[in-house]
C-alpha cells in the first residue's frame, strides 16, 4: 500500500445497511504520472482456510464467499498528470442484502446458501489446534486503484491502496422480538430430598451415629420432600440487552412424606454462555471439511446467595441477585451465511440446598443474539447523524485497520479480542 494512492473517508469507517459510503480517493506525486484510470471498489467477502495435517502430509482447505461488490471510475484518460495533489470523490450505498457467493455452496446444516440473504457481521477468528489450524474471517473494504495508461511502460506499475470497514448488521421486521421461555422440564428438574432434617424437632439438632447411619444405609425410610424447580430464562435477546432468568419452584406434598413443606434456597448460581462458530473450506481432489468450535464465557457467578425460594410456589428473579447479569457489545449477533456461521447456547447451573442435603440444576437452552442496531433509527435519520446513532451501538470488538488477503501460510488475520485459543472443537467432513 502506497500513500502516493490512499483513500479519505467523510465520516466513521463503521458502517450498516442503507447507509453511505463516501469519501475521497487522494493521489499525491512529486513528479509528472501518466496516469490512465482511477477506480474505487466497495466489496464484502467471507474467507475460510483449514489446514489439516496427519503427520506426513497437510491439505489445505479454502473458502471463498463474495457478498457483492461494486466499483466507480473516477478518472479515466490518457494525460500526465503534473506535480500535486488530485483528489476524486465516490459515494457508495452500503446494500442491505448479498449478491450471490459466487461460486456455488451445497446445502448443509448450520450454513445459510440462498444467494440473496442479510449482510453478516464484520468478524475474524483464528484457531491453532494439534492437527488442525482454522482461520476466516467476513470483511468489508474499500479498494483504490491507478492504473497506468496501455502505453506506458512495462517497469511503470500502478498503485493500489485499500481500507477495512466494520459492519454492523441492523435488525428489523424479519427479526423476531426479545422473548424469554422456560427451559427445563417436570421430568428432569424434580428432586426427591430424604433427610431427618425435615421432621421439626431434628431441624437445628445434631445427628447421632445412629441417626447418620440410617441416614446413609435405609434412605427410603427417611422423610421425603419432593419439589419440581423450572428456569424462566432469553430465547431471543438484543446484543446489548438484559438477561432476565427466573427460577421457579412448584413443591408436590401430595408426593412427600414430610410433615412440612421445608426450605430450599438457591446457594450458587454460574451463567455461561457458549458461542460456537461453524467454518467450511474446499480442497482439490478431497471431501470439503467443516470445522467447529465452542467457546465459553462466563456472564455471571456468583456463591453464597443462600436465596431463599417462595413455598408452596413461586418465582424469584437471579438477575437481581446478580447485578452484572447482562451482555456486553462483545458478541456478535447470531448469523449464518455461506462458509461460516455462529450461534450461541446459555448455560445456567445452580446449587440447591434443602433440609442439609445438595442439589445441582444444570439447564441449557439455545440463545437468539439480535443486531443492537435499529434499522428503522437509520432511515429515520435519512443521513442525518449516523455516525452517533451507530457509534452508540458501536461491539467492543474491533477489527484491525489492516490485514494481508494472500495463500501464504503466514497469512496474518485481525483477530476477534473474544475468540479463543481454546475450546472444544469437533471436525466434520461434507461431501462436495
């Protein structure tokens, strides 16, 4: 890249549908150019690379993905320009939908094919595991190109000169609104609690020798209180939005044997959210292979809540015992296009405690992540202050201002600041 060619923007190089691109493309010489065309290029593209190796031999598998492109002259001639600086200014309407991969993709789980679909997210990751190595990437550039007139000579070569963007995918009418659900079923969140701890008078008391024996060895003999818990937790959540989770407990006495309905708290509670991102790549003379990873964060945790739960029914809310339980502008929304794809499951674990004894509840559900950003806000501004409305949705995340786009297998990527180097990984071959 050359700053003889370089390209100036009027506004952020943050991004979102319908919105507009412009800027100036500024050549700058100290002596007379010949200069035969100058041309701008606007164009988004998604690219995978998997290098699998066995030991002895290593295939390398490639993904190509063009969401569109477009491209303006700025200046086309066959004069030499003199000493100075020349500026030609290009606008572009960043597009809502693709344009069609270029090449074909076979349908496949977990991967969105239709030639026309929503713009993904801008997003890079990279993963180094024992015999495979994954890296892609979906990114928007701006391209400057001069190009010497036909006859000029062969030692003068042009200039080339390009810029990432960053998009941000808005939601609309197509998307569904924040939902919350329950997870967990009767059948798997009921627990039976046999103790000595649930007649009234061993409540507070120790237990003698005899009493923990027979609590160990004749546990069907003991006091039972049965009770069913249940999660009320997001199924569809705004990038930067809230978790509301509720946890609910329905006690059965018509099932226990105890002569109360006892105490059950909620001690501890961990939400995690797993992301998992899907890559696939093509070889020659060889099966495509799809990659997948899974990586874990941890959104809250939180122990000694001691919570106690309402009896005979009830819910309680976890997110007001914990304060932070929210996402941040880390994540990318939930997408899929043609060679990568990401999607994210919410893991909720808690520890019970009732009449002494333990109980852990683990319930996962799959997470909807919607686009922060309102595509009705953009076309209510018509161009007004994008750039506020779109630096206030604006992830944490960021990629870096320059990547190299080559087949070397040094090939350097911006890398996603949340994405890991480690996490469960499992590999699928697909068909071609």
């Amino acid at each position: 890249m050359s700053r003889d060619l370089h390209i100036e923007l009027n506004s952020s190089p943050t991004i979102a549908s319908s919105s507009t691109v412009s800027g100036r493309v500024i050549f700058s010489s100290q002596k007379d150019e010949a200069v035969g065309r100058i041309t701008v290029a606007f164009l988004g593209r998604c690219k995978t690379k998997i290098y699998r190796s066995n030991g002895q031999n290593r295939t390398t598998y490639r993904g190509r993905a063009q969401l569109f492109s477009f491209s303006q002259i700025l200046y086309e001639g066959h004069y030499t320009l003199r000493t100075g600086q020349y500026e030609w200014p290009f606008e572009f309407i960043v597009p809502e939908y693709t344009q069609g991969p270029g090449e074909p993709w076979s349908e496949r789980p977990g991967f969105n094919t239709n030639a026309v679909q929503l713009l993904p997210p801008s997003m890079t990751f990279k993963y180094r595991g024992f015999a495979t190595n994954t890296t892609g990437f979906i990114s928007y550039e701006l391209h400057a190109r001069m190009d010497r007139p036909a006859d000029a000579s062969i030692f003068s070569t042009g200039k080339n000169s390009s810029m990432l963007l960053q998009y941000l995918p808005s939601r609309g009418s197509q998307h569904p609104e924040p939902e919350i659900r329950q997870i967990g079923t009767p059948s798997s969140t009921t627990f039976r609690c046999h103790s000595l701890y649930l007649l009234p008078e061993k409540q507070g008391q120790p237990l003698s020798f005899k009493e923990k024996t027979k609590s160990i060895f004749m546990k069907s003999d003991l006091p039972c209180s049965v009770f069913q818990m249940s999660l009320v937790a997001p199924h569809v959540v705004y990038g930067n939005g809230p978790l509301p989770i509720l946890a609910e407990i329905i006690h059965q006495p018509g099932e226990s044997t105890a002569p109360e309905i006892p105490a059950v708290y909620i001690e501890s509670c961990t939400v995690t959210l797993k992301s998992r991102t899907h890559s696939r790549a093509r070889a020659y003379f060889s099966d495509n292979m799809q990659d997948d990873f899974t990586d874990k964060f941890t959104l809250a945790s939180k122990a000694d809540m001691h919570l106690l739960l309402p009896a005979p029914t009830g819910q309680v809310s976890l997110s007001e015992s914990l304060p932070l339980l929210r996402l941040d502008q880390n994540f990318i929304p939930t997408f899929q296009t043609y060679n990568i794809s990401r999607e994210y499951m919410l893991d909720i674990s808690l520890h019970l405690t009732c009449a002494g004894k333990t109980f852990k509840m683990e319930c996962m559900s799959a997470l909807l992540i919607l686009p922060t950003l309102y595509k009705g806000d953009i076309e209510a501004l018509n161009g007004g202050n994008l750039t506020q409305v779109m630096e206030e949705a604006l992830p944490a995340y960021s990629p870096a201002e320059h990547f190299q786009d080559s087949d070397t297998e040094d090939e350097k990527l911006p890398a996603y600041k949340d994405d890991r180097h480690s996490g469960e990984r499992v590999r699928k071959k697909e068909k071609a």
